[in-house]
C-alpha cells in the first residue's frame, strides 16, 4: 500500500512524488502505522516494486487487500497520477470505518462518491458481492479496473472469459462491458460487445485506450464505441463447421441430439439460424447454439407463432432446468429472445403478420456444406 499513519498524525502518502532520498531520511526518522490496525509498518524502497508500506510478518490486518505485485503497485499509482491530470481529487486507499472496507481510490464525481478498485488477483463472487454491497450501502458507487494480466486473447477478437469476468458486468447494462487497465502499456482495454460462442469463448470488440487520451467518460459511458464486428464471428463459425468438435456439454449433447433426431443433422451442420450474434444473448450460460437450437425447433415446430409464445417456452426450459442463466435475468432472456427473432426478422428468414411470425420459406436446414456458407455469409456479413 502506499498511504499510512505517519507518527500518529497526519497520512503520507507516496504517491504523491517523494524521491527515493527523501523516503529513506523519512524511514530513518519517523514511525508509519497502519490506518485499519494500527500495526507499525516497514517501509519498503527496493529495485522491483515503487515504494509502499507493508505489514510485518505474521500481521494479519482485518481488511483483506490483494497481494501488493509490482504490478498491482504500479497501475495503482498510474491510475491516481491520471485522475489527478483529470481534475479530481482521489484519495488513495481510504479506510471507510463504517464498511470497513479500504477501496484503491476514492474520488467525488459530480455529487457521487466512486470507489475505484484495480483487480488484478483472482476474487470470488462472494467477495465481490460484499465489497460492492458494502459500498453501495455507503452510497457510493463502485467502479472496477481489472488488471490487463487478466485478459486472455484467442484468435481473432475472440477471448476466455471465465467466472471471474462475467461476474464484473453490470447487470442492469443493455451493452455490458468489461474494462481493464494495463500499467505496463499505460493504457486502458475496453471490451465491448461481447457474445459468447462457447462457454470459455466469446467474441469482443477491444478498444485500446493510452492513458494519455483517456477521459473519465471514456470509462464510465453506457453506450458502446465501437462498432460490432461481424468477420471473425463468421470465420469463427467456419472452423467450427469445418473442425471436429473435441469437447460438449451435457446442453451441447442434448441439443444435438435433437436436431439430429428431426433433421439429422451433425453439429457442424446446424444452420446459421442458430449462431445469430445478439446483443442480450450473454445472459444464457451456453454456447450460442444451444439456446438458439431450442428457439430454432419451436420456430420450425409451430406454422405460426407470436413473440410473447417463444419467449414463454424459453421461460418454462429456464424453470425446467434445461436452460441455465448466467445470473437471474429472466427479463434479460426476454430481450435476447426479442432480439433473436427480429434478427430474423430482419434477414427474411421470419415474415409478420400483426402480432404473428411464419417462415417465409422453407425452414428446413440443408446438410450441404456449400449451401450453409452461403446462408452464413447471408447472415454475418456487415
Ligand atoms: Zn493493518
């Protein structure tokens, strides 16, 4: 960390610009304590990591904080230098009494406090939930920087969100984003649109920020910047029809056991009414073609259908356990579902009359692999 007690009077913060002369005078002179317990702390200066204090052994302070890694150190400080630049003024690890919490940074915005907090160790969801209820309970809002060491790149624009990611987006969030910083680049990473294909694997579109032209809207805009990409999601489903499949799901498997039952048809060749990229479709904790495959059935099953009817069957898969969410969204999986059939809506697959969908042609997918490129280059290009 790098603000303490100095002397029992006054915090020091070092951050704030002292040379590695001054600290040393500074360490000879004076005592420096821990604002939570109280415990006297060392003051570190060495060639790895900034300067910070630190416990001493064995000391346990009752208010957890991540391990202190260079480069948790460094973004740390990276991040209160440029909220400075930006015309605030952050208070680095503030101890809040009344939660108990100590956030990295704590800033007034407009009439708001917002708590900043740089994750770059792995936390758990009840972690998570307590510090971020904590602080709302506080009135005040969190905002959270995940370490850029915590991205995890595939080939094009595709990346492996884990647990630990999903669990960062803003629920209530019609675009959900994820926002990282790395101190080694001095910049910020944004990713956007972000649609799952499998379960480890979705597609974003990553905004690549220096620190040097960032602005705090930059982090806190609800709409999306940049624009969603459409290539590599048709690429992708490319090597997936042309690749053998190594690993399924129990959902996989029961979904392909149903479209090999009416159509039979392989994995590879379910059409491309089932890998449709919509914006809400990340609230099902499943690959995009298991959720899709179910709509495609009860499209294909029924000559007619309202809107409000697939949204209804999708509900009783979710009651049923056959369908499982990535948290209690069912209105969420409403939305994805609107999206879903306006999509095909859109490129003709579904026609309307007043409140009713109908296919505009036949529904039936084709086992030909010439013939379901030409319907994904139909649906995937921009
Ligand atoms: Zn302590």
């Amino acid at each position: 960390m790098f603000s303490a007690m100095i002397d029992q009077d006054g915090i020091i913060c070092l951050a704030d610009g002292y040379k590695t002369e001054d600290l040393k005078r500074l360490r000879k002179r004076h005592a420096f304590y821990c604002p939570v317990c109280r415990c006297e702390l060392d003051l570190k200066i060495g060639p790895v990591k900034l300067p910070h204090f630190a416990h001493k052994p064995g000391e346990a302070c009752p208010v957890p904080h991540e391990p202190e890694s260079p480069y948790h150190l460094k973004g740390k400080r990276l991040l209160y230098e440029w909220l400075g630049r930006r015309g605030f003024r952050p208070v680095l690890e503030p101890y809040l009494q009344e939660i108990r919490q100590r956030p990295d940074l704590l800033l007034e915005h407009e009439t708001r406090q917002v708590a900043v907090e740089f994750q770059c160790a792995n936390l758990d969801a009840a972690a998570y939930r307590k510090r971020t209820e904590g602080f709302l309970k506080f009135g005040i809002e969190p905002l959270w920087i995940l370490g850029g060491n915590r991205i995890r790149c595939l080939t094009g624009n595709f990346f492996q969100l884990s647990r630990f990611h999903w669990q960062f987006i803003q629920k209530s969030e019609k675009s959900p984003k994820l926002l990282f910083f790395c101190p080694e680049q001095k910049a910020f990473i944004i990713l956007e649109h972000l649609i799952p294909f499998q379960t480890n694997k979705t597609s974003a579109s990553l905004r690549f920020l220096p620190l040097a032209e960032a602005s705090w809207r930059d982090l806190t805009a609800r709409e999306s910047c940049s624009p969603l990409q459409l290539k590599d999601w048709k690429r992708n489903i490319f090597s997936f029809r042309t690749s053998t499949v190594r690993f399924l799901s129990k959902e996989a498997k029961q979904i392909a056991a149903l479209f090999y039952e009416k159509y039979q048809l392989p994995l590879p060749f379910f059409p491309a009414e089932v890998f449709l990229p919509v914006p809400s479709g990340y609230i099902f904790a499943h690959p995009v073609y298991v959720w899709q495959g179910y709509l495609f059935l009860f499209m294909t099953k029924h000559d007619t259908f309202r809107l409000q009817s697939a949204v209804h069957y999708m509900d009783w898969l979710i009651k049923g356990k056959r369908l499982k969410l990535r948290w209690s969204g069912r209105k969420t999986a409403a939305e994805a579902v609107c999206e879903y059939i306006c999509f095909l809506h859109k490129k003709g697959f579904l026609e309307r009359k007043e409140e009713f969908y109908y296919s505009a042609g036949s529904a039936v997918p084709e086992p030909r692999l010439d013939a379901l490129l030409k319907r994904d280059e139909h649906y995937f290009s921009e």
